[in-house]
C-alpha cells in the first residue's frame, strides 16, 4: 500500500518517502522504502549485506540519489540543498573515522570549520573543546598522526570531527565494526551517551543485532531494500514481524 502521509513530516528530521534506487539498470536496491526519523532519537538501519542499508543512508548526505520518490532533509528536499551546505549540517563518520593519515589530529578535527572560513582561534578551540569531549585530551593527541593511534582512538577523533560544525544530524556507517568487541561495546556506550547528551539526531548503518539493540531507539530491519520490520529494541527481540526477521534473530544470536 502506497503512503499518503504528507510530504514534508514535520516532526522529522530525515524522511525518505517511496524511495526506489537501483544501480547500473541492475535489480532493486531499494524498493518504495518509507522511513522518517525524528528529531533527537538515534535509529539503526540493520539488515545482511545487500539488504540496502548503506544505500539509504547515502540518499540522506546525497552521496546517491534516488531513482524515484522523495529524500526530506531537516525539512528540505535533498536536491533543493546545495551539496556543500547539506554536508556541512550533517555529520559522517565510517569505519576508523575515515581520517586523512597525513593530517594532524586537530587538523583532521579542524578541516569542516577551517573550510568554512572560521578564524584560526576558533577552530583550535573547538578542536580543544571537542578532543576534551571524546576523552582525548589536547595536550597529547592534538599533534599526533591517525597512525599513532589505536582503533577506538581513531574512531573517537572521527566521531569528533563530525561534531564540529555542530551539525544537527549525524551518520555512521558501520562505525565499530572494526574494533575488537571490549572496545566496541564501551564506544557504543559512550556513542549513544554524547549523542543524546548533545541533543544530536543519529542514523547508524550496521549488521550487528547486539549493537543496534544497545544504541539505537528504534530499530528498521531492511531485507532486499525493503523494511521487514520497525520496532523498538525490546519489541523486535520478543516479537519478530515474521520469519525472516526471527530467522535474523535467531542467526545472531550467541549459541
């Protein structure tokens, strides 16, 4: 059934209406997906690979556009923003930060607000504010490589840099799945506190049940760009929409 809730949904902060997208005139990617997320929650997309998470999750920064339907964001459609200011109100973080390697720590934090033409002073306090913010203090990390540091510190710095133009929605594509588990699950702990202590609204892209339960509000299983089911974390767990989510489930879980 198609939706007939309004175009722009005013609660929401992201809404993709009916988005169709397909790549390479190859099969449905996604097909007629409807999501809204509102302002100052945190929603998991979590799917298997190929289930179109990371594809929605691109419409929203307008790293793909979709083939039919409508992507709303923080009250605009996508296409209406110009490029460069939509992706300075939203901030992005991949596997390990996605940090430039032969650039500072505070220059990698610094690099939105430096772009944007922010004095100098400025920006090295920010960058101080929001070293000091992530657990990392100034003093010690600001002047080192990525490459000096660990995974989960790297990841720190690329949640940092996300922040600093104070953008009020973030993205994180399968933010943790490289760190070994002990560091995973205090990151995520710490993710989902700052997140909703800065007041920030989150889209989080990830294939692991366990995570999305312990950050997400609510939780949009996808299956062949499709949703399966949007519930949140307790009541997907004790009441899956149908066999393929139990089926998910029940892969996921620790024999």
């Amino acid at each position: 059934m198609r939706s007939t809730r309004k175009i722009v949904d005013v609660t929401a902060l992201v809404d993709l209406q009916e988005v169709t997208k397909r790549f390479d005139g190859g099969p449905l990617v996604l097909d007629r997906l409807s999501i809204a997320v509102e302002e100052g929650s945190i929603l998991a997309l979590l799917g298997a690979s190929g289930s179109g998470k990371t594809t929605a999750l691109r419409l929203v920064n307008r790293l793909a556009q979709p083939d039919q339907g409508r992507v709303i964001v923080l009250g605009r459609k996508a296409e209406d923003w110009d490029v460069v200011e939509l992706r300075r109100r939203i901030g992005y973080v991949i596997q390990e930060g996605g940090l430039f390697p032969h650039f500072t720590i505070a220059r990698n934090v610094g690099l939105v607000p430096e772009r944007m033409g922010w004095p100098e002073t400025k920006i090295r306090e920010r960058v101080h504010e929001l070293l000091t913010l992530v657990g990392l203090a100034p003093g010690e990390f600001a002047g080192r490589l990525p490459r000096e540091l660990s995974g989960g510190q790297r990841q720190r710095v690329g949640l940092a840099r996300a922040l600093a133009a104070d953008p009020p929605l973030l993205l994180f594509d399968e933010p943790f799945g490289a760190l070994d588990p002990i560091t995973r699950r205090r990151l995520q702990d710490e993710f989902r506190d700052l997140v909703k202590r800065l007041g920030k609204t989150a889209i989080i892209v990830t294939h692991d049940l366990a995570e999305a339960c312990r950050v997400a509000d609510d939780i949009v299983v996808l299956h062949e760009g499709r949703i399966a089911q949007r519930a949140s974390p307790k009541a997907l767990l004790a009441s899956p929409a149908d066999g393929y989510v139990t089926a998910f489930i029940a892969a996921s879980l620790p024999e």
